[in-house]
C-alpha cells in the first residue's frame, strides 16, 4: 500500500459532526472570551466561529497572534501562529490569579499509541489525546507515532510541548504540559546495535527546583532480538546511574522487555520498577494483554499477556519525589468502533513531591529495586 493510500485510510476519516452551541452558550462564550482577552464581540466572534466555538482554542489563537508566535495550527480556516494555554491557563488568566507556585504533584503517561495500524486510526488518536487531557497528564512519553498522527495530535494538545524522536516511518516523542513542566533541552541517542532504527530520547526538563531527566525509549521488538533489547536496556539504566545526583530520572517506554532480560542487564540497585514499588497490583500487571484488549487478532489458543510497558524512577539523592499511584489507561473500546485506543494499555503513575526529606530514600520504593522479584 502506497503512503498516500496510508494516508487517506488512516487520517483523512470524516470528522465525527459538532454540534454549534445554542444562542444562549455562544452569546456566553461570546463574553467570556472577550473579558479573558481584552476584545469586543466582533473579535470574539471572529475567532469562535472559525474555531468550532472551542473557548479554549480560541483563547490559544488569539494569544499567539499577538505574542509573535512559536508554532502553526491549522485549526481555522487559515494556517495562524499561535501560543498555547491549556484550560487552567484559561481560567487563572479569566480570574487575574496566575501563579509561578511549582505543583505538589504530577503525573507522567506512557503509552505505545500503534500507529502502524491503519484501522480507526483517526479516532483511537483521537481518543488517545482526550484520555492525556482528562487525566491531566504533565508528562506525557508517546511510542509508535507516524508523522501523520504526530501532527494531529499536536493539534489536539496545544497546551503541551512536544519533543520528536523522530520523524520518518515510526518514531517517539515526549510531552510537557507548558503551564507546569519547563523544557531545558533534549538530545537523541541513537542504538547502535538497533536493526529497527530505535533510539533513546532523552529530554531535560524542570518543575519547580526539581531537575528532571527523561527517558523515553521503544526497544527492539520481538523474541528473535532478545540481544539488543537486554543491551539498549543496560545502556538506559548505566545513563540514569551516571546521571548528576541532584538530578531525578525517569525512563519508560515500550520496552518490550521479558524478565530474564531484567536481569541479565543488571540494574543498580538504586533504579526502581514502578509497577513494583507501587504494590505489584496484578490488575496493572500485563499492559499487552491479547486475552483482555482485541485489537490484535492471535491465531489459536493461546492469548499471551506480557508487561512490555514499564517505568523506572532513579530518585534524586536526597529524593524529592515518590509514587504514589501506578494504573493503566485505554481499557475501554473508542466510542463507535470495536477498537481500544491502542493494542498497549497505556501507564499512568502519580507522583508526589515530598521535598529534602532526611530519609536517604521514599519510604514506597524501600526494597523494590527493579530487581527485586520476579514479575
């Protein structure tokens, strides 16, 4: 199949039909839009009706304009520099309280999104970007993009920075919630061993005083290259063991790993699995399961179930952050179709920002080193 046959079977799916607001809400939305920004109801107007009366949007195109401009969206009728404010931008900015006060906690996603597969692929990627915003992720690392979906979902999370490991075929990409996670810098290493062109994405980031590096990594698939995935692994835990140690590392992905794998790479001691640390919980355990998620039809019997997708944190010394929540997301089949939103389950983990505490680590991640146990 041709790439423009890719692209019409799997972006070019006519748009589910929005319904226009009744007088009474874009007459509102009308008002709203003109005290956040300053304008009249003509400009209002204007920018309402191009944007599908979306506040939000609308607020993010308006700002930009008159900022000077960071990124195109195509979102109007024609192509427009915009800045983008996600909704908790929008209201503090409507209430007059914006505030530089760093969050108490966080949340990161991972999630392999299998943009390879063509079917309901306009509206799993849909459903993917309403699940990030839902679940107010702040950090968000993304596998198995095409350049296709890559673009569309930048235009459906505005509110997020986002970093490309790529851009040809199937690539990462790691995304920061502007308005609480601030991008420092980001460099991609490429694996040398890798026959599938896969890379480390490694991105620096900030939120508040806690420095952040952020590794985000789809290992070679398949049984048949058990080699290369064991080494890319040990060369992602031997970057986060050399990190600076005032500096916390999160690495995640599909990482496709089987447990032996694990240990042979030999993490330090110092380098958690979060799934561990988090209480093992074995409703969170398998995150490509065939017997549960049908996306991926399996000839015969056997349905297997592995935990491909996984999440180490190396804490900072002293550590500042701990976990508190591990779960998975995508359970439920996109509205409409027979599809889940991936054939992954997607990871969310919670975490909460304890400060300089005198324990030398968080009490959750005492004795459940990535090693620790069989999984």
């Amino acid at each position: 199949m041709s790439s423009e046959d890719h692209d019409v079977i799997s972006l070019e799916e006519e748009e589910e039909d929005e319904d226009i607001p009744d007088v009474a809400t874009c007459q509102s939305l009308v008002e709203q839009f003109a005290e956040i920004t300053g304008t009249d109801e003509a400009c209002a107007q204007f920018y309402l009706q191009d944007r599908k009366w979306n506040l939000e949007r609308s607020v993010n195109a308006f700002f930009e304009s008159q900022a000077g401009g960071i990124q195109i969206l195509n979102d109007g009728d024609e192509p427009e520099v915009v800045v983008t404010f996600d909704s908790n931008m929008v209201s503090m900015l409507s209430a007059n309280c914006a505030t530089k006060e760093p969050p108490k906690n966080f949340r990161l996603i991972t999630w392999n999104v299998d943009g390879l597969d063509e079917k309901n692929l306009k509206k799993r990627t849909k459903t993917v970007a309403k699940i990030i915003e839902s679940e107010k992720a702040d950090i968000v690392f993304l596998q198995e993009l095409i350049p296709e979906t890559y673009s569309y979902l930048e235009d459906l999370l505005p509110q997020f920075v986002f970093i490309a490991g790529g851009s040809r075929e199937y690539f990462t990409a790691t995304l920061l919630r502007r308005t609480t996670v601030y991008f420092d810098g980001h460099n991609l290493i490429q694996f040398q061993n890798s026959v599938m062109g896969r890379n480390l994405l490694c991105v620096e980031a900030h939120i508040g005083d806690i420095k952040l590096n952020l590794l985000n990594a789809h290992l070679e698939s398949t049984a048949e290259f058990s080699k290369q995935r064991t080494e890319q692994l040990s060369m992602a835990f031997n970057r986060m063991k050399s990190a600076a140690n005032n500096s916390t590392m999160i690495f995640a992905g599909d990482l496709n790993l089987r447990d032996k794998e694990v240990e042979q790479a030999r993490p330090p001691g110092d380098i958690y699995d979060l799934w561990e640390a988090c209480g093992r919980r074995n409703e969170c355990r398998w995150t490509w399961d065939t017997q549960r998620n049908t996306n991926r039809e399996m000839s015969g019997q056997y349905k297997p179930r592995c935990r491909f997708d996984r999440v180490y944190l190396r804490p900072s010394n002293p550590p500042i952050i701990t976990p508190r929540h591990f779960g998975l997301l995508g359970l439920e089949k996109v509205r409409g179709t027979q599809s889940f939103p991936s054939d992954h389950w997607g990871i969310i983990v919670h975490f909460e920002v304890v400060g300089n505490k005198s324990e030398s680590k968080p009490k959750t991640l005492a004795g459940s080193s990535s090693g620790s146990a069989s999984q």
